[in-house]
C-alpha cells in the first residue's frame, strides 16, 4: 500500500523574527503526534531583512517589499514546499506579489480570519481591531468586513500609539508583565466602546499572548490550524 506524502509548508518568515518562532510552536502545539516523524515538515526563512513595512506603508518613503517576499516565495518553493504562508498581517499587502511568483498556493491568512469571524461571531455588528495601523491604512480587513455588515472599531489615538509601541517592544525581545498590563488596557478600552470581540491582527500581538478581557480570534492560531488541517486534512 502506498503512504500518501504529506504537503510540506513554506513559511515566509522574519515579520517578525518572534512572530515566525511563535506560528512555528503553535503548529507544534496543534499537529496530533506521538514521534517526532508525526510533526509537520516546515521549510522556514526567518528573513528580518525584509523591508520594513512600517517606513513603506506608514511613512511611504522605504523599499517595497513585495520583491524580496516574491524571491522568498520562489526559493520556498524551489525548496520543496507544497504551499505557502506569510504569518504577518500587513505583510498581505503583499500578497498578490508573492502569488504571482509561485506556482503553489499561498494561503491567504486574512480571509482564513474574517472566515474565522463570521462563523462563530457572525451575528456581531462591531469587530474591534488590535494591530498595527499598516493595517488600518491597508484596509486589509474593512471591506471584508463592510460585505459582511460588520464594521471594525480601532482603539483611540492615544490606545492606538500604545498598541504600536507594545508591537516595537515584542520586535526587541522585550517582553515584561508591565507591557502585558498595557496590552490588557487597550483591550479594556474597546469593551468600553462596546466591542465585544477583537481580531489580535497582528503577530507579535500574538507572540505576546496574555489573557485578555474580551473574546479574541488570534490570526497566527487561525493560520497554525489551517496549516495542520491542509497538512494533516483534519
């Protein structure tokens, strides 16, 4: 009897560093195992020099980064991977640039989460946004949304600039109890809007972790369980 090979993924890495590690444990996490040959081949390129979506988005002046993504998208491929991912929010901006490269599928993190959103919330009217502000500048969420009858609520000014500050902090490795209370605060804040669920959009959000006081759809679990139910066909 023949063993059917199981799909290898690709994951385009490094945006950032901690946020790629984190999809990578939580797929472990996931993936039913009793030896090590059970685990998912993953084929990785951890690359933080990427350029920085930051200054291309929300200062305009900085290098595109589709390019760089595309080639890493080819090598993945070239590599052996089967499909790929790409475990950063605003990085889907880029999206098209990398499936255009490849002759392989690039699961599309953003749909798999509004997906996530109108299944098991499909009957809430806010979805309050815990991200960069890339991601409200992109609109990578809001016309999903928008056809869905669903309108997003992001923090205020002054909760927005902490929630990018608490992204920077996570990018350096500077994890302390103080920026988890602070994260907690944000998350407050929007259920005084009356937001009663929330997309963690970003993923050194979710590297972040914490329990929050709202219910959450966290896109870097939403990604690791796609990619263990294509993997593993659960």
């Amino acid at each position: 009897m023949t063993q059917t090979r199981e799909k290898i993924v690709g994951i385009i890495g490094g945006m950032g560093p901690e946020a790629t590690v984190d999809l990578m444990q939580r797929i472990i996490r996931l993936t039913p195992a009793t030896d090590d040959k059970d685990h998912i081949r993953c084929i990785v390129d951890n690359n933080p020099k990427v350029p920085s979506r930051i200054k291309a988005i929300i200062e305009g002046d900085g290098e595109d980064p589709g390019p760089v993504m595309a080639d890493m998208g080819r090598r993945l491929e070239a590599w052996g991977a089967d499909f790929l991912v790409i475990p950063c929010n605003t990085a889907h901006y880029y999206y098209d640039a990398v499936q255009q490269a490849v002759d392989i599928p690039v699961v599309n993190m953003i749909d798999r989460v509004v997906n996530q959103v109108k299944i098991r919330f499909g009957k809430e009217k806010k979805i309050g946004m815990l991200a960069s502000p890339a991601v409200a500048i992109t609109q990578l969420y809001t016309r999903r949304f928008e056809a869905l009858g669903m309108a997003e609520v992001w923090p205020d000014t002054e909760h927005q600039d902490l929630v990018f500050r608490i992204i920077r902090q996570v990018k350096t490795g500077r994890i302390s109890p103080d920026l988890l209370r602070e994260y907690a605060q944000v998350c407050d804040h929007l259920r005084a809007r009356d937001v009663r669920v929330a997309i963690v959009a970003c993923t050194e959000l979710s590297a972040l972790g914490g329990d929050l006081p709202l219910a959450t759809i966290d896109a870097s679990q939403v990604l690791a369980e796609e990619i263990v139910r294509v993997v593993k066909h659960t």
